[in-house]
C-alpha cells in the first residue's frame, strides 16, 4: 500500500478516535489534556477542523503549526467560523489569537494589521490583543494616544463582537494609564455600552466606568 495512503488511513483514525473523546461535557482543560499529548500536528488539526463542530476545532487550534499560518490561511479560518454561532465564532477567534497568533513575532505583526481589516473577527483581534498587552502588564507599544482617538470615532459604528473588544481595551487603558483614566470613563458614559448588562456573581461589569472602578480597587485590595 502507498505509504502516503497509509499516512492518511492512520491520520484518519486518530482523528477518529480524538474524536470519540469529545462530548457535550468536555471542558477546555480537557481539551488542553489531549493537545498536550498530541503536541503539534497541523495535518490532524486541519481534519479535525474540517468537522465543523465546535469543540473539535478549539482543539485544532491547540496543534497547529503558527508558521503554517499564513495571512491566506487565517483568511480562510475566518471565512470557515462564520457558519458557528455568534458567541462561538468569537470563542474561536480569542482562543486562536492567545493560542497561536500571540506565540509568533510574524503572527503578531500581522494582527496589528488588523485594525482596518474588512473582516470583524479580525478587527476583533486587534482590538483583543491591544487589551491583553495590558491586562498581563506587558509593555504595551506606544500607540495608546492613536486607540483612544480611534476608539472614540468609531466604536458606536463597530460590528458587535468588534464594539465589545474595543471597550474591553479602553477598560484596560483606564486602569493601568492613569493620565487617560478619566477619558476611558467619560467614553463609558457616553456610549452607554453596557451599562444595564446585567452579569453573574463575581463577573465585573463591562461598563467602563464600573469597570475601570472595581479593577483599580481589586489590584488596591479595597
């Protein structure tokens, strides 16, 4: 038998039985549990991928190979989460930005491409990846003075999976940029953004003015 064919035969039956082990009731960690066995398999990831279920491409995610990532691959990545729901293809899209594209100096070079970028998931990206430099206390580039300006034009006409990591950055600016605290505030209260969320016990509102409040007051044990 063709050894190509035999590769494939082999493949296709991890894949199966990866597979058997994903349910209703598997959790992330679990997830993580399988990929750290796996390690990097960017060919299995992509027939895991090629199932269109949920859970079974978070798991892809994990093995892929970020040099395999091309601009034209994560096009096609963001052309394939639109068929999930609206949470899941935003599920998707962080869990690739923390996983794969933060791990890459090209990766990140490419996603901070990515604020004018005609797709949303991606513009969702950008703006994500500006709020975790700041929320892991990473030094964040020098380009806060350019997202206020930007965020303060265009928020209240962004798509809303974009609108919320948008606000999710000014949040952080506000906490850690003391001289633009006010500002981010003030932009909370103009919006409005969620300002009547109603969220679980122990979960810190979205609205930047509780936001930025509550977050200050934790990291001063208040």
């Amino acid at each position: 038998m063709d050894e190509k064919i035999t590769a494939e035969i082999k493949r296709s039956s991890k894949a199966e039985d990866i597979l058997a082990q994903i349910n209703s009731k598997t959790k992330l960690g679990d997830l993580r549990k399988i990929a750290k066995e796996i390690k990097k398999d960017h060919e299995l990831a992509l027939e895991l991928w090629s199932t269109e279920a949920f859970l079974p491409r978070l798991l892809a995610i994990l093995i892929m190979d970020k040099k395999l990532l091309s601009e034209d691959v994560l096009n096609k990545l963001d052309e394939d989460m639109q068929i999930h729901t609206f949470d899941e293809r935003n599920n998707l899209m962080d869990w690739l930005m923390a996983n794969q594209l933060t791990k890459d100096k090209k990766r990140i070079a490419l996603m901070q491409s990515w604020e004018n970028s005609p797709r949303a998931l991606q513009r969702r990206a950008f703006w994500y990846y500006q709020a975790r430099l700041r929320w892991t206390e990473q030094a964040p580039p020098d380009n806060t003075a350019e997202l206020l300006a930007a965020l303060e034009a265009n928020i209240m006409q962004e798509e809303p999976e974009v609108q919320w990591a948008m606000n999710f950055t000014a949040g952080w600016i506000g906490i850690y940029d003391e001289k633009n605290r006010t500002r981010c505030m003030k932009l909370g209260e103009k919006t409005g953004l969620y300002k009547d969320e109603i969220v679980a016990k122990g979960c810190t509102p979205s609205y930047l003015p509780e936001f930025i409040t509550i977050e200050i007051n934790k990291r001063h044990h208040i």
